[in-house]
C-alpha cells in the first residue's frame, strides 16, 4: 500500500516549510505561554487578513478549540444548534457536553448545511425555566459532507444568530478548503457574514499541529477565553512552536495554496468517475477536499486494499475519500483507475490523461 491513501487529511505529514518553521524557531531560550515574538508576529499575521479588531488564540487541537470557545460564550444552560453530522456532535466524545455542561440540539440536514429554517425550528422555551435556552449556532466550513456554505448561506445564518442573540460559531478544522473553494477571503467569509468565533483549523492543512480560535471583531468572551483555554488544558507552554507553524502556513498564503491543492486533488478524482456515474454515483457536490462515492458493495473492500479510506454511511454504501495538501495527480489517477477496474470491471478504463 502506497504511503498517500484517502483516508483523511489529518493522515497527511507535514509541509517542509511548516517542519523548517519550527528548526527556525528552536534557538535558545525564550518566553513562554504565548509571550513570545512569534506568537506575536501569528497573531499579526491574523489580524492582516481579518482587521485590527480580530482576536487569536493557539490551541493543540480542534475538538479543544470548539470546545473551549463555546465554553467562553455559553453558560451551562444553553444549548447549541448544530448539523446531527457536526464533528462536535459525533466525534468528540461528549467533550462540549461534559467541559461547557451545554446541549447540542442537533438538526437533520441536507448536504451538510445548517439554514435559517432549520434554526428557527430549534429556537423553543426561551425564557422558559424549564427549557435548555438556545445559546449559539455551530457549522462546519466546510461541511462534513465536503460541501461549502455560500457567503449569501453564512451572511443568513450569521442575521438568524444576531436575531436570537445566539453566538455564530464557526468549526473552521477545514476553513481554508472553504476559503479556496470559494476564492474569497478570510475577511469576507469571517467579518462580513457576522461570524463570531471560528477555529480556523492548522492540522488538516500542512501543520503538525495546531489550531487558532479567532475573533473576526470583538466579542466579549474573548476576555473569558484565556481561562478556558487553560481551563482546558490547550494552553502550550511552549506556545512559539505552534505560532511558528501558523505564521509560516500564513506566509506568502501557503494555506491557500495547500487547501487549493487539496481542493483540486478532489475534483480531480470526481472528474475521474464522470464516466462511471452508471456504477458509481457522487452522494454530495464536490466542493472543497472530500469526495462521497456511493460504491458497489463489491467493490469496497478491495478498494480499501488499494488505498486506505473510511466509509461514511455503511447502509447507504457511502464512503469518504479525502485528499491533502500532499496528495498527488499521480496518486489520483492511480486510485481512479483501480475504482474503475475494481467497482466496473466489464468497462475499460477510462484515460488518466497522465
Ligand atoms: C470538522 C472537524 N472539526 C474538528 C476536528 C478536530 O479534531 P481533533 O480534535 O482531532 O483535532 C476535525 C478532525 O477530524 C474535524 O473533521
């Protein structure tokens, strides 16, 4: 098996520039916590994308930095509404419910996005003492599913958010994908639609580790936010080594560019199955790094042999095939002509073009 599978985009290694980053930073002693000129220099760095008002903050991962960052908004009685596929719902352990001691309220989508509908559903018992009090709405950009909210989609959630006093939160663990997607920036998609907070995700896109929470404009939990960050454990004490990462993956917009790579690896492998759509049908609009082919049953576990991948949906036959900042054309085309081979072998394979 090849060392570049589709598993996910956390399976990648991680960029040389990010990994020289850190050798660069690895001189002598200095401050610690975040009092340090490189963590000065990333959060500038922030603030030249967003404006002067933004506020960061590093953490070690993203299920900490949603975590910590609902916490520092929300109270233990307030819920919040998120797609039933949101990674804070179903795959961090109950980490919101048990560190903020919240309710998620969880909503049935359609292609992974949350709607103004949706969230006036959800707005019930405010007010009253018996019910969980809607507090804030949290989405996925991109979503789970790969797909990309519009800036028009946000800008309405961001005016339901506002109309509820609920906090707009932004799981950003693949925002750059999104940002690329689009080709829109981070002031557009983060200030202008009224987002309130967002873990703009480091990890998925080139960094060893690393996540920033961000403040697009000021907002009062960012005073609550340095205790809950310690609170919850994702204060570094050797902060400089994940501002290092951030500062070199925003330099020269190399987080655009591993995201537009990942994004194009995507379409790429969609692109490669047009052909196939009689076997194997696309269960979501490739939008950013994620394709969701529906396969043969057949066809799944010989596949995995050839590249590693999850399924998303076993009754449906829906898998996710991830790609990253390092996949290659080469490796694309190799998994394409194997789906073709494996999932259709009574049709010849369609040319790679390589
Ligand atoms: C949408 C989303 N949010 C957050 C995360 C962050 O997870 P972790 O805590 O593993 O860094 C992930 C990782 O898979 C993710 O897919």
């Amino acid at each position: 098996m090849s060392d570049v599978h589709f598993a996910s985009d956390n399976n990648a290694g991680v960029h040389p520039r990010i990994l020289e980053a850190v050798a660069a930073a690895n001189g002598g002693h200095v401050a610690s916590y975040g009092d340090d000129e490189w963590t000065q220099r990333a959060e500038a760095a922030f603030r030249a994308l967003l404006g002067d008002e933004a506020r960061v903050f590093f953490a070690f991962n993203g299920t900490g930095a949603n975590v910590i960052a609902l916490a520092a908004a929300l109270r233990p009685f307030q819920a919040v509404i998120c797609p039933e596929a949101a990674h804070l719902a179903v795959d961090e352990c109950a980490a919101f419910e048990r560190f903020a001691g919240g309710k998620l309220l969880t909503v049935a989508v359609a292609g992974g996005k949350l709607t103004p509908d949706d969230v006036e559903r959800h707005i019930r018992g405010v007010g009253d003492q018996h019910h969980v009090q809607p507090g804030a709405i949290s989405i996925s950009q991109s979503t789970e599913v790969g797909t990309v909210y519009t800036l028009d989609e946000l800008s309405a959630l961001g005016a339901v958010a506002r109309k509820h006093r609920l906090l707009f939160h932004v799981d950003g663990a693949r925002l750059s994908n999104a940002v690329a997607s689009l080709g829109t920036d981070l002031r557009a998609m983060l200030v202008e639609t009224g987002v309130d907070v967002c873990t703009f995700g480091g990890t998925k896109n080139g960094m060893m580790f690393g996540e920033a929470i961000v403040f697009p404009r000021h907002h009062p939990a960012v005073d609550a936010l340095v205790f809950t960050r310690k609170q919850g454990m994702q204060l570094a004490s050797k902060m400089r080594f994940v501002a290092a990462q951030f500062e070199a993956l925003l330099h020269d917009d190399l987080w655009l560019e591993n995201a537009a790579h990942a994004n194009a690896m995507a379409r790429m492998l969609a692109a490669r199955l047009r052909d196939l759509d009689d076997v194997v049908q696309l269960a979501y609009p490739v939008e950013a790094n994620a394709v969701f082919p529906v396969l043969p049953r057949h066809a799944i576990e010989p596949l995995q042999r050839v590249r590693r991948f999850y399924m998303w949906d076993t009754e449906r036959d829906i898998a996710r095939w991830m790609t990253a900042w390092d996949t290659t054309a080469q490796d694309v085309h190799t998994f394409a002509d194997a789906v073709w081979r494996i999932a259709a072998p009574q049709k010849s394979v369609a040319p790679s073009g390589v």
